[in-house]
C-alpha cells in the first residue's frame, strides 16, 4: 500500500493583481521550503526570485503562466502564500529615522494590499497607429532594474516589455509574433514624446508597500514610516 499524500489541496483563494483572476491556493510545503532555503543560501537575488516564482506556481491552482507575472503579481501572491506557510505575522527590523536604532515591528501579512491604478490599455502614438500596454514580466526586472530608467538601455528594453501589441490600420499585431530585431526597428522609430508615453507607463507599476508606526525603543520618537518591496517584509 503507498503513502498517503499530505496537504495537497488548495484551501484558500486569492487573486492575481495584475489580471483580477481569482486562484486558489495551499501553503508551501517542506519540499517547496527547501528550495526557497536553498536559493536564499546562494545571495543570488535572481536565483531567489526564480524560486520564489516556482513556489507560487506549486501552491496556486489556476489558469495563469508563471512567466507571466508581473513583480507585483509575485510579491503579493508569495506574501499571501506565506503567511498560511509560516504565520500571518511578520517581524522586521526597522531603524528609527532620529536616532537610527533598529526596532522590531510586527506587521500583519493579512492586510496587505496591492493599489492597481486603472490605467488605459492602449495608447495612440499617431492618428492610424496605436499600441496596447502592459506591466512587463518579473523576468524582465530579473536583469534590468526598474528603479533605472534613466539608463537608457534599461528604458529602452523594458519600455519594449510594455509593449502587448501594436494595432495599425484596424490590425492587431501580436508582439510575440514578430522578431526582435523588427520590434527594435519599431521602437526606434518613434519619437521621444511617444517613447515617453511608455515610460511614464513603466514607472507607475505598482509595488507591495505599507504604512508602519511605531515608537522607538531607545528614544521614544513616534516613527511613521513607508516600506515597500517583498524584502522589506522578511
């Protein structure tokens, strides 16, 4: 007779921030633990983050690619999928902003939210062109940091992941479905207002952030604080 298996059903729903898709999903388990541990040990961010990824596509139940997550997406959904996995409260160190001392602040995983600003799908880049926007993949912010978009290379590369697809003379045009280097031809042929346009959409994707107050153990001032990114609470 084998084994039973544990824990393999999906107990809770949540959903995906980017889409508005509800998904269910179970805690990680010992096995998906190991990973998360192992990828931590190596200090490598992107390795951490591939783990991360995979968890989620482990514990959720749902139609939805991995691949096509957002950072926003995967920082919620993991912070969701944590706090069934090892407890609804995080502690986390944060230093008073007078005298710099660091104190432990519980913060409830439960409450947090991600704000997704109603944005417009398309925008028009001339009178018979336009082009339907995104939030690219968290693998694109795997080599490329969003918090440089003064650099071009980095404006250039994740402006073009924004990019779903172009519609020209009532046809849609897939960007999957045409090469690199014809994507590239594209971009480049657009002016700096038109570029600036995906720009401005880019620096917008939402992020994991919340609102902490606490009073410092050490000099007594009242601290009120805003933290964001899924390293902020863990």
């Amino acid at each position: 007779m084998a084994l039973p298996k544990l824990n393999e059903s999906p107990k809770f729903t949540m959903k995906v921030p980017s889409t508005g898709k509800r998904v269910k999903y179970r805690p990680y388990l010992v096995k998906e633990e190991k990973v998360l541990m192992m990828a931590a040990e190596t200090q490598d961010a992107k390795a951490t983050m591939l783990a991360i990824a995979d968890t989620i596509d482990a514990c959720c139940d749902g139609q939805f690619n991995k691949n096509d997550l957002t950072t926003f997406d995967v920082e919620y959904m993991f912070t969701k999928i944590r706090a069934k996995s090892s407890g609804e409260t995080a502690k986390v160190m944060i230093p008073c902003e007078s005298c710099s001392t660091n104190n432990e602040v519980h913060i409830d995983l439960e409450k947090l939210e991600i704000k997704v600003p109603k944005v417009a799908d398309t925008a028009e880049l001339s009178e018979d062109i336009s082009i339907e926007l995104r939030y690219p993949p968290f693998t694109a912010l795997l080599e490329h940091d969003l918090d440089d978009l003064t650099n071009t290379q980095t404006a250039f590369t994740l402006a073009g992941e924004c990019i779903k697809a172009v519609i020209a003379d009532d046809e849609r045009i897939d960007v999957q479905e045409v090469s690199r280097a014809e994507m590239t031809e594209f971009m480049e042929s657009m002016t700096s207002e038109q570029f600036q346009i995906i720009v401005q959409h880019l620096s917008k994707m939402p992020k994991l952030e919340h609102d902490v107050k606490f009073k410092c153990v050490s000099c007594g001032e009242a601290n009120s604080q805003h933290i964001e990114g899924m390293q902020s609470f863990f």
